[in-house]
C-alpha cells in the first residue's frame, strides 16, 4: 500500500524526557541493554543511529520526519528537573498527561485514620477531583509491579488487617487491591481511560504473572464495563492474550508499545500475531519513549513500516481494500487515540 508517512501519529503512551539535556554518548539509546562488555550493539540501536543522521538530538526534526504530534504522557517516571507544565511547553507535541493510581492511593494513606473505609473514600475524591481538573487524559495503574495482576474482589477485613499491621501498600495484596479497586470504580462510573502495565518490566513478579489474562476477572466485572481499559505493551510477550482480552471486551483496547520499536526486526511478524485475535480498531500506537526524542521517532517509523508491510500483503490477498487499510492504519495511528484522549479531530 502506499507510504504512510503523512498520517499524524499520537503517542498513545510514553514518558517525558529533558529536551535540555542530552544524554552522554554511551547511554544514547541504549534500549535498556543489560550493563557490562560483550553484549554488543544491538539491531535496533544500530539501525537508530544510520536513520537519525543530522537530526540525531533535534527534537522538533525529529518529531516532525515521524510525524507525532501528540503524547500521551505518564509521568510517574522518569524524574525530570522540571514539572510536567514546563515539560508541555517543550515538547515538540501536544501534551495530555496521566495519573498514576497508585501515587493517588500514597496520597490518601499519608492522611491514615487508621480506617481503610476512611482510606479508600480518599481515593475516591483524589480520584474524581484528579479526572474532574481538566490536567489528565486518564488513570494508569502499575499494580503488575506490586502485588500482580489477578486482581482480586476486595475484601475489607483483611485490608484492614493490613493498614492496622502497618504494612506498606506495595507489600499487602488485599490493602492495595481494596485502594485500587476504589479508584477503577470512580473511573468507570466517569467513563474515563485507565492504562495498566502488563507484560515486560514487571521484573520484581516471576514471569508467568506478567500476562495481562490475569486482568480477565476484573474485566468480566459489569461495574467496570464503564471504563475504557487500556492493555500497555500489548501484554509483550504474552500478545495472544492481550489479543484475545481486545476481541471479548469491547471497552478494552492494545497499546502497541514494546512491538515498536523494541522487537525490531520482527516488528511486523508480532503485529501480524496480533492481528490475528484484535479487532484493530481497539489497537493504538505507543512507543514507551523515554529519555530522548530518538526512542518516540524511530518507535512511530517502525510502526509505520509494519502496518505498510501488514496492510498491504491484506490487500494484496484480497482480504480488504487499499481504503480500508488505509483507514484502519489511520485508526492506529491517531483515529484512536484521538477519541479515547480528546485531541483534535
């Protein structure tokens, strides 16, 4: 199919990063290799470096060859010296921004009475006040990274246990459940957009509690049918599940960071096994970008690349026109996101 390098993309979810302060030579887009000699160069870093040419560190060029023009951004992470407004200015795209839930639930266990009813009805107003402001675009939980995906109905009596024990948040399964589920609920009941991380990164939980299926008991609750759920990563590894959790809900949705740009080369082959189970409709770009403007750039190129390759042997097979594919790639890229965050149309 023809180039799809005039569609706009939004980054559906990222981090900020300092445009002021350059990253040193050995860490430029080191794509979290693992420290020490002997691990070599890899594909995607060597790839970046022959792509970006001249434009190496020059956000605004670069942003502007892939074609984003908005993010969707959570700054939970990393810490930057400089707040998220000063961020907005500075960025070469239109910047919407996340809350964090668990940063919401920290905040309303700061002001403890001792009563985690009284807890979780804090939750509840940070939350409503948070989607109410005007200053978020959504809710992004990282419960995978404390106490696991399968999260579970909440039980009163053993989150009290927990708050009376003064045991931290991140270290009691039914306390951080009970918070949490009180802030999904807020959110679903004000239809707003809530991002879980799922799959790679949870690297303090063993491997299999990674998958986002955990999330299907949660999913199948009726109360949450009101919020539109968000899959981060695409569940990377687990792609057949995320698929499957798109194509039986129809509030869920995949971000597709993680298959690009970090599978590259084989960005392609993970969106055909993806495609194989998702409406596509529900799939949304993302690069997970972070520290420098290259990671958003050569994230936003892959997926362009991809979807033409994808897309293009569909029509070739007869399976749908060059107008559905275009705008099926158009969706992906900023169809989506543009409804599920409310930028322009």
């Amino acid at each position: 199919m023809d180039d799809l390098a005039a569609i706009p993309v939004i980054d559906g979810h990222c981090h900020p990063f300092d445009p002021a302060t350059p990253p040193r030579e050995e860490d430029w887009l080191r794509f979290e290799q693992p420290e020490g000699d002997g691990v070599g160069e890899t594909l995607l870093r060597m790839a970046a470096r022959a792509w970006a040419g001249g434009r190496r560190g020059d956000a605004a060029a670069l942003f502007a060859d892939a074609g984003i023009v908005g993010q969707v951004v959570d700054p939970g992470w990393p810490d930057l010296p400089f707040g998220m407004d000063r961020y907005a200015e500075m960025a070469p795209a239109r910047v919407k921004l996340l809350q964090r839930i668990e940063h919401l639930c920290d905040e309303a266990l700061a002001a403890d009475d001792g009563d985690v009813r009284d807890a979780a009805e804090r939750v509840r107003h940070l939350t409503l006040a948070a989607l109410a402001s005007g200053r978020f675009a959504g809710l992004k939980s990282v419960i995978a990274y404390e106490t696991g995906l399968d999260i579970q109905p909440p039980n009163h009596e053993r989150a009290q246990e927990a708050l009376t024990a003064g045991l931290p948040r991140r270290q009691s399964k039914a306390l951080n459940e009970f918070l949490a589920h009180t802030a999904l609920r807020a959110a679903a009941e004000t239809g707003a957009v809530v991002q879980f991380h799922t799959g790679i990164g949870a690297r303090f939980l063993p491997a299999h509690q990674e998958s986002p299926w955990h999330l299907l008991g949660l999913l199948e609750q009726a109360w949450l049918r009101g919020a539109r759920v968000v899959i981060l990563h695409a569940g990377f590894p687990h792609l057949t599940a995320a698929g499957r959790l798109v194509g039986i809900f129809p509030n869920v949705y995949c971000d597709l960071s993680m298959l690009f740009p970090y599978s590259y080369p084989a960005c392609s082959a993970r969106l055909r096994e993806l495609l194989a189970f998702a409406p596509p409709g529900r799939l949304i770009f993302g690069s997970d970008g972070c520290f420098e403007p290259e990671r958003y750039w050569i994230a936003a190129k892959l997926a362009k690349q991809a979807l033409a390759e994808v897309l293009g042997d569909l029509v070739r097979d007869g399976a749908m026109t060059a107008s559905d594919a275009l705008r099926l790639a158009e969706g992906m890229l900023y169809d989506t996101s543009a409804r599920l965050y409310e930028f322009p149309r």
